[in-house]
C-alpha cells in the first residue's frame, strides 16, 4: 500500500509539474519537475528514497526507447542513414573516448573505465527536451530532422558503449579485441534478435486485424506489453535488450504505416495511450532526480577527497567539450540533403540541440548501487543535463524565433474557425431547438479559449435577472398576468438565482430540498433519489412548471417574454471585455429557454447541423491553405482539432439533448 501511495504521489507532482511548464513556458518543463521533486524530497516518504537499477532500465527506458522507435520517419532514416552513422555511432565513441580520456587525465579521482562510462552516458541526446524552446520551423526543417534520427541511434551507441564501460570497470580488466566482440555482439545481435521478435509479433498482429479483433483493448495492450517482454527476452539471450526494442519499434512503425486507414481507431487509441506513458515516464525520471539531488548530493561528498566545485566543473567541462564536439562535427561531417544560406547557423542549432533528457537521467540512475563514486557521477551527469537545458533556453529563441507567435496564430485561426460555424448557422433559422444547441455548443469553446472572470459572470447574471423581474412587474401592471403567477415565477426566478451562482452549499440544499419534495408528494423513495440526482437546473425548471399546471396555469408565456427581456439586457450590458462572460450567460437562458418553450430537439437534426459546422470549418482551413494564407504544419493542427471536436461529439451525442 506504502508503494501504491508514493507512485500515485509521483503522478501528482508530474501533473502540477506539466501544468506549471504550458503557463510559463519560457523556462523548459525539466526544472519544474526537478524543483518540485526537490520538495518532496524533505517529506519523511522519501527519505533515503532509491530506485533500483534494474527496474528503472526496464520499466522506464525500454518504454521510452521503443515509442521513439516506432514514431521515428523511416523515409528520412532511409535518406540520412550516413549521417545516423556519423552522428549515432562515430561521434558517440569520439565524444566518449576523446572527453573520457581528457577527464581521466584533469581529476585523479575518476578511474578511466568510469569516466568513459559517464561520458557514455552524456552522449544520447534528447531533441524533445528542448521543445518548448525550439519549435518546429520550415527554415530550420533538415536539421531538426537530422536531430530526431540521431537521438534514437545514438541512445542505442550509448547505452552499449555504457553497457561496456561498466563491465569493464566491475571486472577490472580491458581488452580492445574483446571490447570489439563485446560491441558487436551487443549492438548487432541485439538488433537481430529485436528485428526478428517485432516481424514474429507483427505477424500476430496483422492476423488478429483480418480476424476483425482488432479492438484497442487487445492490439494496444499488445503494443504496451511489448517493450517489456522484448528487452527480458533478449537480455536472457545475452544481448542488448534496448537495441531489440529499438528494432522491434522500427518494424512495428513500418507495419503501422502500411496499415494507413485500417484499423484506424485502434491507431489513435495507441498513439493517445503512448502519448500518455510516455509523457508520464519522462517526466517521471526529472521528479526522481530532484528526490534523489539530496541523497546524491550527500553520496558525492562522502569522499574527503573530492570537492562540490571539482564536481560542477567537470560537469561543465564535459559539456563545453562535448558541445565543441558536436559544433565541429555537425558543420564538416553532416550533410544536409540539401544546400543551405546559413550552414553555420544549422551547425550551432545541431550543437545546442544536442541536449540531454531523459535517457542520460536513466542511465545515470542506472549505475549499480555498489560502486563507490555512484552520487558522484549522477551529480556531474545531472549538471551535464542542466546546462544542456539552460543554455538553449537563452540562445536558442534568438536563433530560431519564439514559439508564441506561432501558438496565438494557433489560437486565431480556431477562433475563426468556430466564428464562421457559428455565422454560418445563425443565418439559418436560430430558433429552433437544434440551432440552439449547435451554436452553444460552438460558443462554449470559444469561451474556454478566450477565459472570463466569475465576477463578471456573475455580474451579468445579476443585471438578466434584474431586467427578467422588471418585465414581471411590467406584465402585472398591464394586467397580462396575475399576481399569483408573478409570485410564483419571481420565486422560480430565486431558485434559479441559487442554481446560476454556481456555489456548491446551495446546490446541495436544493437537490435536497427538491428530492424531499418531490418523494413526499409521489410517497416513492425511488423518486426522491432520481430527483436528488439529478441537476438543480432541470429539477427546478420542471418543478415550477408542474406548479404552474396544477393551478391551472402556463409557465410558459411568462418564461418566453422573461427570456427576451434577459436576452435584450445582455445585448446591451456586451463589451470586448465581457463578451465570454455574456456568452455563457446567454448559453443557461438559451438552455432554460429550450427546455421549457421549445419542441424536443430531434438529434438527426442536431446531427446534421454539427456536420454543417464542422463542414464550413474544414472548407475554411482547405481555402486558407491553398490561398498560401497558412502553412501545412498549421492547416495540420487545425484539421487535428476539427477531427478531435467530431470525435467528442460522436462519442457524447446524449450530452447535448439532454
């Protein structure tokens, strides 16, 4: 139970840790969950707090490195297959031989066969680390390319290149011929045995497809299992196991793509289920590291010999010359497919992108518990990690441009969007039923995008109200209406007032209130728990209606001419400021108004109006993008929220007649 409680802990930190990364995007997601795993690192549940080895290699990076696997572009792997070579293989075994070798010689302290293992952990770069920093650009399309690809293979050269330091240093001995069987055994047996099980299982795959099981619920959990069963297996055969899922990955995208639209559903349950995991153990790993900075901390100056200083400049200097590195290789030894006006310009983007994530954090905690410098390593690999963020956080932008233009284009464009659905329909007639729940729905997410304070709502609720209770008055002094029936309906007019605000003490009492009642007057205790059940708005709007008809009487004309009156007030009380406030309001008197005056709305109608909506938003995208007025990489994101927006109302279509 102690263990369940820690994990699902964990997930609250990487939830708030996300959260706080998408509103203050300057500063790159990593810190935020390092700093707060740094919080819960005082708390008296993770004291002392360790992750075995083990575990973390197969629970974290064999996930990780198979979906990056299976989501890489075989097109583009195929086209820069010697730039893979350079970059994944060659720079991997320079920068580990040339740095390990150099921070051999500056600090006594660290065994050779060490500091090529740490320095194979520094080498697997993690070009999603710096995403929130450098968007996708058209300018800068090559190099980001090149990027992507060099950060599956090198995670591979680096984690046998580490695999290798490691069994040297724990066996104390070295032999260049036996390194170089050891290598390729690792890396090429890995890669067959990894190739060999993703066809077996793809097989499988495709058969259970033809047989028409091919539910999400039996091929993704398949695809999740996967990873896990692969590494076990080729770890007990003796080779790389992150090397077999890597090409069990490779094959499994290349029979994804061929699937193209069959199976689609079960293609966008896995790309949301994978989206999930690995989001989740990514951002797991920082959180682990800011628990684990105080253990480590404390581990690293055990030795009397070995200083906090002597730590953070070897760290440093591992990534000055590790960056000189990549700088160097990337504008001499890289090429990029196509003639560039800033080849140098692509050079320094290469170099600075080349920062570390996830995988050196794995790696790092991965270090066998038995070896002495084990808090020293992580740390110097934690501050590789940090100025790998840090510094593109501060040059990359100037280099590249922000990301916030792009997303307000993002943000303009689906407001558009919604704004010509919604033109669209109030041409037509906007007094039925159907109309009204079509256009509300579409205003609704006009309002979550654009945001409003409760002050305001509330405000505008007061003054509809106030003008709903004066044309009351005015109907009494005319004499259309009774004063019993303006008793009454101002008394309705109250109810609802507690319902609109919106204050859950209230809402409770009325769902008591009116659960008690209405048991009381049917004697039938089942009726009493639907109506508590049911929502306060419904129940009361229905409650006075049955008042009203037990006395001989409609509620209906005096809620239609409220209604106008509120709606009239609304017009009138509407600014630039205000509008998404005004909108929601308008949405509970266009709801009340449905419900008590208008005919049922038929859903095939309703259905029709939505594909109209969702219609003139995909024309407007198509338009826009043959025009030249938005780029593919746009029309894409727009055309994604459209799919996800049908998606959501086919799967809730009771939701919006109820």
């Amino acid at each position: 139970m102690k263990i369940v409680f820690l994990v699902l802990l964990l997930l609250v930190v990487v939830v708030v840790g996300n959260v706080l990364g998408r509103h203050y995007q300057r500063l790159p997601l990593p810190f935020f969950l390092i700093g707060l795993g740094l919080i819960f690192s005082f708390l008296p549940l993770y004291h002392g707090f360790q992750f075995s080895p083990d575990v973390f290699t197969f629970a974290i990076i064999a996930p990780l490195m198979y979906n990056e696997a299976e989501n890489v572009s075989r097109y583009w792997v195929g086209r820069g297959i010697v730039n893979i070579f350079s970059l994944a293989i060659v720079l991997v075994i320079v920068t580990v031989l040339f740095v390990g070798i150099i921070l051999h010689q500056l600090f006594a302290f660290l065994p050779l066969s060490l500091a090529l293992a740490l320095c194979a952990i520094v080498t697997p770069t993690d070009a999603a680390a710096v995403s929130a920093i450098v968007p996708a650009s058209d300018e800068f399309t090559i190099p980001q390319i090149i990027l992507q690809n060099e950060s599956l293979f090198n995670d591979a050269s680096g984690i046998v290149a580490f695999d290798l330091a490691l069994a040297t240093y724990l066996s104390g001995q070295f032999s260049l011929g036996t390194a170089v069987v050891d290598f390729g055994r690792e890396f090429l047996g890995g890669l067959l045995v990894g190739a060999i099980l993703g066809l077996a299982i793809a097989q499988v795959r495709l058969w259970l497809i033809r047989q028409r099981d091919d539910t999400p619920l039996i091929l993704v959990t398949i695809e999740v299992a996967m990873p896990f069963l692969l590494y076990y297996l080729a770890t007990i055969m003796g080779v790389s196991g992150i090397l077999a899922v890597v090409a069990a990955g490779i094959i499994q995208g290349v029979e994804r793509e061929k699937l193209r639209l069959t199976a689609s559903r079960m293609q966008l349950v896995s790309a949301n289920v994978w989206e999930m995991i690995d989001g989740i153990l990514s951002s797991l790993v920082f959180v682990l590291l800011g628990i684990s900075l105080p253990l480590v901390w404390q581990s690293a100056l055990q030795n009397a010999l070995i200083t906090w200083w002597q730590l953070v400049l070897a760290g440093g200097l591992i990534y000055v010359i590790k960056l000189g590195l990549r700088l160097i290789w990337s504008r001499y030894l890289v090429w990029m497919h196509q003639p560039s006006q800033h080849r140098w310009l692509d050079s320094w983007l290469m170099a600075l992108s080349g920062a570390n994530g996830t995988i050196t954090l794995a790696l790092a905690f991965s270090l066998p518990l038995t070896i002495n410098l084990r808090g020293s390593l992580i740390f110097m690999a934690a501050v590789v990690i940090l100025l790998s963020l840090l510094v593109p956080t501060v040059v990359l932008p100037r280099i590249v441009g922000s990301e916030e233009d792009k997303v307000d284009d993002l943000a303009s464009w689906s407001k558009r969007l919604k704004l010509a659905a919604i033109t669209q329909l109030e041409q037509q007639v906007t007094t039925s039923s159907e109309a009204q729940i079509v256009i509300d729905a579409l205003r609704q997410q006009l309002q979550q995008q654009q945001g409003f304070k409760k002050q305001q709502q509330r405000a505008l609720f007061r003054q509809a109200d106030l003008a709903e209770r004066q044309e009351m008055t005015t109907l009494r002094c005319q004499g259309k209406i009774t004063a019993d029936e303006q008793r009454d309906y101002l008394k309705f007019l109250t109810y609802s007032r507690f319902t609109v605000d919106q204050i859950w003490w209230r809402n409770l009492g009325l769902r008591l209130w009116f659960g008690l009642h209405m048991g009381h007057v049917s004697h039938d205790i089942q009726t009493a728990q639907e109506t508590f059940m049911t929502s306060p708005l419904v129940m009361e709007q229905q409650y006075w209606a049955d008042q009203f008809t037990a006395k001989g009487r409609s509620i209906r004309p005096l809620e239609k001419s409220g209604y106008h009156a509120a709606m009239q007030q609304l017009t009138a009380e509407r600014t630039v400021d205000n509008r998404a406030a005004v909108d929601v309001v308008r949405r509970y008197y266009h709801e009340r108004h449905r419900q008590m005056n208008l005919a049922p709305a038929d859903s095939d109608i309703v259905y029709e109006l939505f594909l109209q909506a969702f219609h003139v938003q995909y024309e407007l995208v198509q338009a826009a993008f043959k025009k030249g007025q938005i780029p593919a990489t746009l029309a894409q994101q727009l055309q994604q929220e459209i799919v996800f927006d049908e998606t959501g109302y086919i799967q809730n279509q009771q939701a919006f007649l109820s």
